[in-house]
C-alpha cells in the first residue's frame, strides 16, 4: 500500500478529517473514471463517486491494508455503480437506436457519438450482464477481478459476458447496426 494513504488512513481513522479529504483528493479522479462507465451524466457520475466515498469513509474501519486503498475503492464505487444501474427506474423511455445521430458508416464515426452508441447498446443489457462487459472492455478487468469485486464465482462471470455478448449481438442485429457498420463476422 501507498505510504501516504497508509498514513492518511491512520490519521482518518483518528478522526482527521483533513486526512480523509487528502484521500479523497488523491483518488476522486480514478473513482470518477470508473463510474463514467455507469453512467454519461455528469452530475450522477459525481453523485455516485460522492456516495462511493462516504461508504469508504463509514467503512474504513474495516479496511484490512491487504491491497492497495485504491482497489478497495475501485471495489465499493463498482458496486455502487452496479446498485445504480438496479436501482435505476426500469421503465424509462429508451431512446430508439434509429433516433441516435450516427452517421452512414463506421468510418465516419466520431469517438463522442460511437460512445454514445456503445453506451445505448449495453443500456439495454440487464445490470449484470452490463456490468461483467463494462469491467471486461473498459477496465481492463480478468474474470478473476470481477469476480473478486462482485462476490461472483469465474464461472458466474463467464457465464454472464458469453450471455452479454450474445444479447448485445442479438440487439445490434435487430437494430440493422451489424450491416450498417460491416460488423458481420
């Protein structure tokens, strides 16, 4: 572990306020970065890393130092994102894929509007299947992670990408998006 946040980690635990807005400070970034992958919002992301940070600082008590501070924290915000998207009402309007504004071909597609697309696409996947590709192509993560992180077995977190990418395959060929972009394999 990080000496400073070993350090800052004592003096919270202390009662220093100051030490756990150092922390705060030195992570707030990374925490942001992973629940923008929940969510485009900007104002929900940093409602999110704000709920992230106080289910760290009410539950430092029981962080053992075996790891990094910054996985744990990777840990908490990764569920509270997962609880995010539960919790989220079910039955908002989905916008159509046809009323996104992507152009004709995958050439002509800028990274702003392909991640919208991308990020549509596994709205419409159920949370934890959403959930296992996020951690999967956009951190980085092995099975072994995301089963850490979760509380899943591998075999669960196997078992949901090949379900994802399935479903995702399925969605793209029921919007046209698998011709329209050349992704037939």
């Amino acid at each position: 572990m990080d000496e400073l946040d070993r350090l800052d980690i004592a003096a919270a635990l202390r009662g220093d306020d100051e030490a756990f807005g150092r922390l705060v400070r030195r992570h707030a970034p990374a925490v942001a970065s992973l629940l923008w992958r929940f969510t485009r919002d900007r104002l929900c992301c940093e409602e999110l890393v704000q709920e992230t940070f106080v289910e760290a600082f009410f539950g430092l008590g029981r962080f053992r130092g075996d790891a990094p501070f910054d996985h744990w924290l990777r840990r908490i915000a990764t569920r509270v994102g997962y609880r995010f998207w539960k919790n989220r009402d079910r039955l908002r309007a989905c916008v159509s894929l046809d009323d996104l504004d992507y152009p004709a071909s995958e050439a002509d597609l800028d990274p702003g509007a392909a991640g919208a697309l991308v990020h549509e696409l596994l709205g419409r996947l159920p949370p934890p299947e959403r959930l296992v590709l996020t951690l999967m192509y956009f951190e980085d993560c092995d099975t072994c992670e995301i089963a850490q992180r979760m509380g899943w077995t591998r075999a669960m977190v196997k078992m949901r990408a090949f379900r994802a990418r399935r479903r995702l395959q399925a969605i793209a060929r029921r919007e046209h998006l698998l011709e329209k972009f050349g992704w037939m394999s």
